[in-house]
C-alpha cells in the first residue's frame, strides 16, 4: 500500500489551491487538476477560469456542485505547551455554471455562480486568541453573466460582469469582564452586494498548445450599516456601537494558462496565478458609537502573490477520465500578520480526482484535493499573539453536468 | 488492473489523509532544568497574596500568581501548593471593593463588598481574621515591609500574618522570616520591600509612622534574608519592586483633571492649591501627584472656613491627598535604591530576577496582549484593581508568566507559561 501510495504522489502530478481567503474551487474537473485551467477549454467552469475559450467548447452544458472544505489548525502559544485546535466546520463552497449558444456560431453564452472568497474559522470560545477572533463566516458569491466571441478559429475573447453577493459575521471576545467574570463579546454580521468583472483570452496555436491569459477584477465588498451587536456588562450597554461600516478588498487575479495535449487522450494544464493582494492594507471597522469601542483599523498590509499549479487528464477509458495536479500558493501575509482567523503560510496542494460518463449527456466528476499549509510561528504585531500555527484542509468534491 | 491500481492509489490518499487529519505541531520537551519544584513556597507581602480591590479575599486567592506558577511548575515536577485559603462562607475575607456603576459625570462608584468577612474579634486596634491551619505554600502577607521579617512580635501587629500562626495575637513571638522557613523547601519566589516604600508613598509622605525603610536596613535585611532563604540550598527567584508612582493610584486624579472638574462651574479657576510635605502652601504643579482616594472624596471646592477647598493658598488641599514633587522624588529615590540592593544579591547569590519596575512600566504604558490593550489606566486598563496599585487576576497572570520565564531562563527549565486571556480584568456591572 505504501509503495502504492508513494508511486502515487511522485509520478502523478497532483494539484488543488487557495489564499488566504480566497478559495479555489470552482470547478470539480480543475479542482482536479489542481486548480489549473485558464489555458484549455475543459468545460462549463470556462465561465470562471477563462471567459475566452468558453467559444471553444464544443457542447452546451449545464453542471452544478459542491466543495464541502474541511479545515483543521492547530495553534500552540509560544511557551506554552497547549495545543488548540479549531472546531470541526464545514464550509461549502458552491458552483454552478451553464452554456448556452449553437456550438457552430462564434458567439456563446455562459452564466457561473462560484464562491471565489470565503471562509470558516471557527475557534473554541475560550480559546488564547479570543480577542483576537473566535469565528469568522465569510463568503462571497459571485454571479457572472458571460458572453465569448471566437474572433477567429483560433481565437476566443470573452467577459463577463460580475455581481458580488458577499456576507460576513466575525465575533471575538472584547476584554470588558461582566459581572460572572467572563468576557464580553462581539458579533459583526453585514452584507454587501458589489460588482466587478472577469475577462479572458484564448489562443489555440499552430503548435497545438492552447494559451489563455485572464483577468478577474478587485472587488471591494463593502459593509454599510452591519450590525454590532456587543453583549457587555449593563453598565456599559448605552455606550456600545450598534452598527459598524467595513470594506473589505477582494483582489483582482491576473493568470495566464497553458494547455499541452502530448496525446488525443491526455491534457495537461499549467497556470500561473498573480493574486493582487496588496490592496489589503487593513481591516478597518467603522463604529457608529465611539463611547467606548474605538473605531479600529487592523493592519494586514498583504503583499501580491504567485501561486502555481500543474494538472492533467487522462481520458482512460471511453467513460473514465483520471485527474490529478499539483500546486504551490505562496502567502500574500507577511511577517508580523498572521491572524488566526486566517493563519495562512506557504501551502502545498495536492488533488486527484476523476470523471465518469453515465450516459452521452450525463457526466459525474469528483475531486479531492489536500492542502497543506506550512507551519509558521509569529507574533502579530497588532494583537500582540504569539505562537505557532499548522493547517491542514481537506477537500472532497463533487459535480453533476448535462450536456446538449 | 490499472483502474484498479489507481482505485487502491486514490484510497491510500483518502486513509493518509485522514490519518493525518488534525495537524501536529512539533513536540516540546518538558523538563525542571537544574531546579527542584517539589515544594515550592512563596514568600512576601500583599501581592504575594493574591489581595486585589483592596483587600484579601477568596477570589483573590484563587488568582494569586504563585497559585499560577505553582500549577505550572506541575507539568515538571512541581508538588501539591496550598493557599491559605478563605472558607467559602467567609468568602469576602478582609473585605473589598466592587465597581457599581458610574455617575452621571461617568466617574466610577464604587461600594466595599462585606457580606461574608471572615473577621475575629480584634486584639489591641488589630483587625483579626479566622485562622487557617492546614499546609502552607502560599505565605503572602498583606502589608509586610522588609523591615518586619525579623520582628517577633509582628504576629500580634497584623492580622493577615497573625491568621496563618498557630498562636493567637497578642502572644505570638516568631518573626515571620523563621516562619516561612521552618519547613524544608525546594524553590522559592521571595517578593519584598513594596511595603518599605508604598505605605508612605499612598499616605501622601503625611504619616509619621509610616517612612521609608533606611536604605542600609533594607540592604542589610535584603541580604539577611536571602542568606536565610538560600541557606538549605533552595533554588529561587526575587523580584524587584514596581514603580508605585506608575500606578493608577497616583495618575487618575491629575492637577489638569481637578482643575477640568472645576472650571466645569467655574471657568475663571486657574490653580490649584496643596499643601506640600514640608508644610508649604503652593499652586499645584504638573509634578504633583493627587492620591486615588480624593477622586471620590467630594471635597476639592468645597469651602471650609467660607474659604473652597483647594482653590486658594489659605486653603490648599491637605498634605495626605498629594505626594508633592519632593515627596515623589523620594519615592522614586528609594525604590531605585531598594531595586539596586534587590539586583545586586540576586546576582551574587544566582537566583533568578523578575524585574517587575520594568515589566509594569512596559505593560503600564499600553501594550497588546493576546488581543488584550492593558495599561495602567484605571478601571479600563485591565492589569490593576479598583484599589490602583493591586492588579486584577489578569493583571497577576502577566506578573507569574514573568516569574516563570525568569525561573526558565535562570535554571533552564521549561515551566509552561498561563494562558493571560483566562484571567479578569475589572469586573463591571
């Protein structure tokens, strides 16, 4: 089993990927494949990955998914010999996509709904950080209406505009002791609805490789009127915030993509992703009550980042299709601001998954992807919280297609 | 027979996966370094205790930093530590201050809490408390000096110390430097001489009774005291003493926050006037410090004598509500000097050090901790009391991570520190 095992993970390459708190699970074939796929026409999720080959697929389609993450860290406090964990909490990112349009025009049709950003941290409510977080939910879905032009046989332009449904709910403990001796604590809840936009192209060379370069723009999801809802001792109560102004950068991604096809069955896929990261400079929050909870702006002063990813396809059979990809995302957070609602550090991903034909119409894919997040031990400059963080995510998926 | 390969190649995945589910961090080593932990005492004064919101209670106790250091000390060989605790239907002990609410100028009120004191029926002017018998590892004694290790009658003098005797005041004779000595130990913390300086500091420098130790008797004693404490060969740790002038006891109530009050009603008030220790009439100055106690004394304006209290040299405001600048330059003085004598024996007789003038001076000025801001600022700032100069639980909790860091550095030990983020600060209604 394990000559098996280690056959495995050195011939296949593998993949999956993710930052912070963008989350790369948009398609289940990709996800695969390592989160590789602006450079080849693979299917429906072209919507997300590469507008401009979405011209180059040769079926309509329509597919629907889900990533249940499962995501586990560890902290420990410098100079203590605690080790705490995050609670077990599934977040499940979902997908859908459909394409539309006679595959004989140059002129298609596409709409994708995919969850680009979020997360789910959720740690004990006792726990040594818990002034600093016990849980963030974010999550922002986007819904992007699409269209893609094949301006020649072998090139494909195509953009969509994109409508960004985001929510967020971050409570932490405020250090404010009540009359049982316990902390105060917090609760932000908000929604913002923004809108933005994903363009690509797509060129199939002469050689036989395909190339796509894309652009996925920032949107800057931005909270008005949230609600703050602190539960503090009652002398304090008339001097509490109620409602809280947040933005929050969700960054651009510029990528360019590479397909090979070394044989009519096999596809490999190469990107490059530059996340744009550097316009999260802070985290501000904005109270509508200043008595005694200042407004705050956190520094996160993010740096742009690469991530790189690998996969390939093999159409084994007439109905099985064998995925696997690797990849390597560097952090965006430098030293000093690491958070423990986002403990991010290098990360390695690793993903297998496969594709089954049911019938001409009916396609089922599943992936699984694994990442593995190195250890880091800091101390944040602005909390003061000193320690060292190890995570590991595991990552099941699952999507059904119909095509025509 | 390749599908199957690949099959059985996707399931090995799945199990390391799971198997490996809840990452790991890298071991850490435990270990007691060259110190025995086996029975460790603690020895010195209020802080020592555990007293908090001015007073000794259970709560208190219960958050004392060597309780702290000695839970720790379990996780490399540390024994059994016993406290001298409050029964629990007496649980308010001495007596002590709780926060219940503010007024409408948002200045705190605060009420003393005596509904289950564990007071006897004093001896002489002594307030007596329930004795404790049982095992002894905690002897914090609320309002020690230095200067009274060595006094045998110091058991009839103050009821905390009086408590923990087996005699009843006033015919106890042991000084209580034999006292904490007379069963072996392994370590000890010895945290003294706060007392030697604060009692003349808080009193404004107006109690004749109550003057700075002589820095050669504290010297002397210091010395004294850690020839005696170290004579089995224990190993320890001594701390200095903080800065009481950095306290929220001497920097809530500023001249610029009377003065503020004032001209609220009366905008043409533009000094105020103290009585300084060497008898003289002045206008206030910036250097003066006003003690805690006149924020809610209701007495600055107030006239007497048809003159109002505070706002003109006929009537300064007495010498017991303000250490003048001379007074604190007395302060500041002797506790340089005192913490001189404290750095020099630990050096010369290798016991570990915690700094505690630096260390509340660090934290006092405004430092994050897990998340926590804490200052020295009164109510607000988390680390000190309702009495301004004894800390709050969390406050106790940064002092024992100090304490187990010096012990860890000093004999190589690996003494896990608290988690600060489980301790209180000021409790709010």
């Amino acid at each position: 089993m394990k000559k098996i095992l280690l056959s495995f993970l050195l011939a296949v390459p593998i993949l999956g990927y993710s930052q912070s708190f963008q989350v790369n699970l948009q398609g289940q074939k990709q996800t695969a494949m390592g989160g590789a796929g602006t450079g080849v026409a693979l299917d429906e999720a072209a919507v997300f990955f590469n507008p401009g080959a979405v011209s180059f697929l040769k079926k309509n389609g329509v597919q629907a998914g889900i990533s249940p993450l499962y995501l586990k860290t560890a902290f420990r406090e410098n100079g203590s010999n605690i080790t705490e964990y995050n609670k077990d909490k599934i977040a499940t990112p979902v997908m859908g996509y459909a394409v539309f349009g006679s595959p004989a025009n140059r002129l298609r049709f596409g709409i994708g709904i995919y969850t680009p950003f979020g997360g789910a941290m959720h740690w004990k409510e006792d726990w040594t950080g818990k002034y600093t977080v016990t849980s963030l939910d974010l999550q922002a879905i986007y819904i992007q209406p699409t269209l893609s032009l094949k301006i020649t046989d072998n090139i494909g332009i195509g953009g969509g505009l994109v409508y960004s449904l985001g929510k967020v709910d971050l409570r932490r403990a405020v250090p404010i002791t009540k009359p049982n001796g316990e902390a105060s604590t917090a609760k932000l809840k908000g929604d913002a609805k923004d809108f933005g936009w994903n363009a690509g192209i797509y060129v199939q060379t002469v050689s036989g490789v395909s190339i796509g370069v894309t652009h996925r723009s920032q949107i800057t999801a931005k909270v008005k009127n949230g609600d703050a809802i602190f539960d503090v001792p009652d002398a304090l109560k008339a001097t509490m915030p109620t409602k809280f102004n947040a933005e929050l950068p969700l960054p651009a991604t510029t990528s360019i993509g590479l397909g090979f096809y070394p044989s009519d069955k096999t596809t490999i896929a190469v990107d490059v992703n530059w996340v744009h990261w550097n316009k999260y400079k802070e985290l501000a929050f904005d109270y509508d009550n200043n008595a005694r909870i200042p407004d705050t702006k956190s520094p996160r002063n993010y740096h742009d980042a690469a991530a790189f990813r690998v996969g390939i396809q093999n159409q084994t059979t007439n109905r099985l299709a064998l995925r696997a990809g690797i990849a390597y995302a560097m952090t965006p957070v430098g030293k000093g601001y690491v958070t423990p609602e986002v403990p991010d550090a290098d990360r390695l991903l690793l993903s297998a998954g496969l594709g089954f034909k049911a019938s001409e119409r009916f396609l089922i894919d599943l992936s699984f992807l694994y990442e593995n997040v190195k250890a880091r031990n800091e101390t944040n400059i602005e909390t003061g919280l000193s320690g060292e963080f190890k995570t590991a995510a595991y990552i099941p998926g699952i999507s059904f297609s119909y095509k025509w | 027979m390749k599908s199957n390969f690949i099959y059985k190649s996707i399931f090995a995945v799945a199990i390391l996966g799971m198997a490996s589910c809840k990452p790991e961090l890298k071991d850490i080593t435990l270990t007691k370094g060259s110190a025995d932990f086996s029975r460790y005492i603690a020895v010195g004064n209020s802080l020592t205790s555990g007293y908090a919101d001015n007073g000794l209670f259970l709560e208190g106790q219960k958050n004392s930093y060597p309780g702290m250091i000695a839970e720790q000390m379990k996780a490399v060989g540390g024994g059994s530590f016993s406290t001298p605790f409050f029964k629990d239907t007496e649980a308010d002990g001495s007596g002590h201050l709780v926060l219940k609410g503010f007024d409408a100028k948002g200045l705190p009120q605060i009420a003393a809490q005596a509904d289950h004191l564990a007071v006897r029926p004093e001896s002489g002017a002594v307030t007596l408390f329930t004795k404790y018998t049982g095992d002894l590892n905690n002897y914090g004694v609320p309002g020690i000096k230095l200067l009274h290790i060595t006094v045998p009658q110091y058991g009839n003098l103050n009821g905390f110390y009086e408590r923990l005797l087996p005699g009843n005041a006033p015919g106890n004779t042991t000084p209580y430097l034999d006292f904490v000595t007379a069963k072996p130990y392994t370590f000890f913390s010895m945290w003294l001489g706060n007392n030697d300086i604060l009692g003349y500091a808080s009193s404004g420098g107006a109690n004749p009774a109550d003057q700075p130790t002589p820095k050669a008797t504290f010297t002397a004693l210091y010395n004294m005291a850690a020839d005696k404490m170290t004579a089995n060969q224990a190993k320890g740790v001594v701390a200095t003493i903080p800065d009481v002038l950095g306290t929220p006891y001497f920097n809530t109530v500023t001249l610029a926050s009377i003065l503020a009050t004032v001209q609220a009603t009366a905008p043409t008030v533009t000094a105020i006037y103290i009585r300084t220790g060497a008898g003289v009439s002045r206008a206030a100055t910036a250097q003066d410090y006003f003690v805690l106690p006149l924020l809610s004394a209701g007495v600055i304006g107030v006239p007497t004598g048809g003159i109002p209290y505070g706002l003109h040299p006929l009537n300064p405001i007495e010498s017991r509500w303000v250490l003048d600048k001379d007074e604190a330059a007395i302060v500041a003085d002797y506790t340089t000097a005192y913490n001189n004598t404290i750095k020099s024996v630990a050096a010369a007789k290798g016991l570990a050090l915690v700094d505690a003038y630096a260390l509340l001076k660090d934290y006092g000025a405004g430092k994050d901790v897990n998340g926590v801001r804490v200052s020295a600022a009164f109510i607000t700032g988390n680390i000190f009391s309702l009495d301004g100069i004894h800390l709050t639980p969390m406050g106790y909790s940064i002092v024992a991570n100090e304490f187990i860091k010096s012990i860890n550095a000093k004999y190589g030990s690996s003494i896990p520190i608290v988690d600060v983020t489980k301790y209180r600060g000021v409790k709010f209604p």
